[in-house]
C-alpha cells in the first residue's frame, strides 16, 4: 500500500457525510479517490456526538472504515491544530462549515487563515459559497494570503468538472468563438426547503439565494466567457411584498419567523454586459412544488447554439446547433460524477501528479464569482427600496 493521505474534515453535516436532500457527500469522493489510502486524522464539530454517529457507521463499514479507525474529534481548528502536529499533519482541510466561517480575516470567520496557522502547507478545499462577508477586500485579503503562502486551493463549484461542460468549452476553444450572449436560469422546489432549511429563508443566516445557491450556474456561465462587467448588472425581483410573490403551498411560517427586511426574493431577474461586449441574464426562482430545481444553461454564438440541461441531475444534456445544421444534436452523459472530479484534481496535485491547471476552480477565480453574485443582490435590493421595499407591503 502507498503512503497515507491524511484528511482533516471541518464538518460532520450532510456536505461531508451526505444527506437524502442532495449529492454532496465528500467523504465518500474521497474513500472512492485514495481507497486505503485515506486516513482522516481529525473530525472537527462543535456537535461531538453527531461527529461521533458518523465515525460509528464508517467504522463499520468494513470497506472504509481502515480511513477512519485513528480519527480524533476535536470541536475547533486550534484543538485540531495544537493535537495533530507532526506524523498525523493533514494533507488536506474540507472546509465543510457553513459559509459565515470563512472567507474573511476577522476571528471566528477565519477558517482558511487559521489553518495555514497551524498546517502552513496544507491543501484547501472549500465549499461555495467561500464566504458570506459583503467586504470584498477582507475576502481579497484572504485570497492574496492564500497564494502569497504557496496552498494549494479549490472550491466546490463542481459543475466546471462535467463532461458537458467540458464539451462545451473546447468547441468554444477549438472554433475560435465569440460568445454573444448566455442565458441561465435557477428555479427551485420551494416546498423541498419550507421543511427544514430556516436558514434559507433568512438573508441575515445565509447571504440569500443567489449568493448560496444560483452561484453555481452564475460560476459555470464565467467558465465560458470573458470577464462580467460588475457595474453593469441590474436586477429586477418580486420579493414577498409582491402579489406576484405570493406563495401557494408555503409550509414554513415565514412571518412568524424571519423579519420582513430579512425575507429573500422570490424571483430574482438579473442582466449583465461582459468586456467583450457580449449580454447576459439570469432568472432565479422559488416557485416550483415537487422536486428540487430545474436548471439550464443557454449560450449563443456566431452560427453556434449550446444548451446544458439538468447539470446537476445523474445523466446532464447538451443540445448543439452549429453551422449546416438545422436542428439541436442531444447528447446525455451518464456515469458523470463531477464531485469525484473536483476532489480527484486536487488530490493529484497535492500528490504531484498533476499541475494545478487541473483545479478549475481555484480560490483567487471564485472570488470573482462571489463579487458577481453579490453584484446581482445587492443591485435587486437597490431596485426593490427604489420603489419602495418593505414600506410597500400591504
């Protein structure tokens, strides 16, 4: 067996462990990696007993469990750091927590800065999004630092690494296009959140819907085109106070629970310019009942048409129109496991195998994305007090 590669997981919730809610399942992209390699040297959560019931079922899964038989707990990065220096140093840090402990300089929401502390080289991989601080500079702050210590970095926007996506960027690359102009949309099951996800509900828990969660299509639209023009954005929404944004099936007690400066858009409407002139747009809405979300991807360009459907779902399709042809070539890509993609790239660069061209989602490029999606906020919430806010509500 090759030498051990040891883990340091921030996290015992469903972005590390999985849930039934979704995909996210980074422990088990890692046991599928290094298989008996793996050695998760720390479990860090302030919970201890719900760190301990996750090492109780991997530790009897007879498959897995040689990763976790050494694994400590620790309730904080400066536990972990002052017990696991020398032979059990990690190789790599999951940044698994919720999004207010990153991504900034300021004690208590320093994870990536007070790990270097204590590991000075170790990998970084951090969830989206990297932070949920409006302070662009504390954020820039955090990135400069980063690379200025030599870490290598990625963050968890998966959706670059599908072989859909892929495809689409080397035909862009390969027939030397222009793109003209991108449409995304983001529409979400409402009911599938209104159970358990208060914090969803709440701008002041979480940075609010597109900064969470339309921030993977907003990511995965940069992937493909030049620079966004940041002052260019506007925004439309229909927020609560809204005929329109009244919901039909609302379980969750939204008056009761979140204040109404506090309660997020229902649909967010968003146009932008890129610097090569090129449009874009965005509509992100809570309004579906069953299901999850739906989610597509529109890109035009000279002669050239790409829509990515269902990225997140098990088997995405591309439709192509290109030159001489008068209709969309489908091709659905099965057995496409972008969350192992993501860990697999940075697991090879850590180990030397690969360069860090292979990490398409470094921190200081996700740091762009952030700005972009604070940009189409911020501009929604400047549209919405123009005309009145909260004081409008019937």
């Amino acid at each position: 067996m090759s030498s051990r590669f040891n883990v340091l997981l921030l996290g015992a919730g469903p972005i590390n462990f999985g849930s039934t809610e979704g995909p996210w399942n980074h422990s088990k992209r890692l046991e599928q990696k290094l298989g008996e390699r793996l050695n998760v040297v720390g479990l860090i959560d302030l919970n201890t007993e719900r760190a301990n019931n996750v090492l109780t079922i991997k530790r009897a899964d007879a498959n897995v469990k040689t990763g976790y038989e050494h694994t400590k707990v620790f309730t904080s990065i400066k536990e972990a750091g002052e017990n696991l220096k020398g032979i059990d140093t990690p190789h790599l840090a999951v940044l698994g927590f919720q999004a207010n402990c990153r991504g900034s300089t300021k004690p208590g929401h320093d994870n990536e800065l007070e790990l270097i502390q204590y590991f000075p080289k170790i990998g970084l991989f951090i969830e989206k999004p990297i932070s949920d601080v409006e302070d662009f500079s504390d954020v820039e702050a955090v990135g400069k630092k980063l690379k200025e210590n030599g870490n290598v970095t990625s963050v968890g926007y998966m959706l670059r690494y599908l072989k859909a996506a892929q495809e689409i960027k080397r035909l862009i690359d390969e027939n030397n296009l222009t793109v003209m102009h991108t449409q995304a949309s983001y529409l979400f099951a409402y009911d599938f959140a209104a159970k358990d996800f208060y914090g969803y509900w709440s701008k002041s828990r979480e940075p609010g819907p597109i900064v969470t969660q339309a921030t993977h299509i907003c990511d995965l639209t940069r992937f493909f085109t030049p620079p966004i023009i940041l002052d260019s954005v506007h925004t439309n929404t229909v927020e609560h106070t809204d005929k329109a944004g009244e919901l039909s099936i609302f379980q969750f007690n939204e008056k009761g629970l979140v204040k109404p400066e506090d309660r997020i858009p229902r649909v967010t409407s968003a146009t932008w310019r890129y610097e090569s002139g090129a449009t874009g747009s965005l509509v992100h809405a809570v309004c579906l009942h069953e299901g999850d979300y739906d989610c597509e991807l529109l890109i035009v360009a000279d002669g050239w048409k790409f829509r990515l459907v269902d990225p997140y779902g098990i088997s995405p399709k591309l439709y192509v129109r290109k030159p001489g042809d008068l209709e969309e070539v489908r091709t659905i890509f099965t057995n496409d496991d972008c969350y192992y993609s993501e860990i697999e790239a940075m697991i090879d660069v850590i180990d030397g195998k690969s360069d860090k061209s292979v990490i398409l989602s470094p921190y200081e490029d996700s740091i762009k994305t952030y700005e972009f999606t604070w940009a189409i906020r911020l501009a929604g919430e400047k549209n919405y007090n123009a005309r009145g806010g909260i004081n409008g509500e019937q």
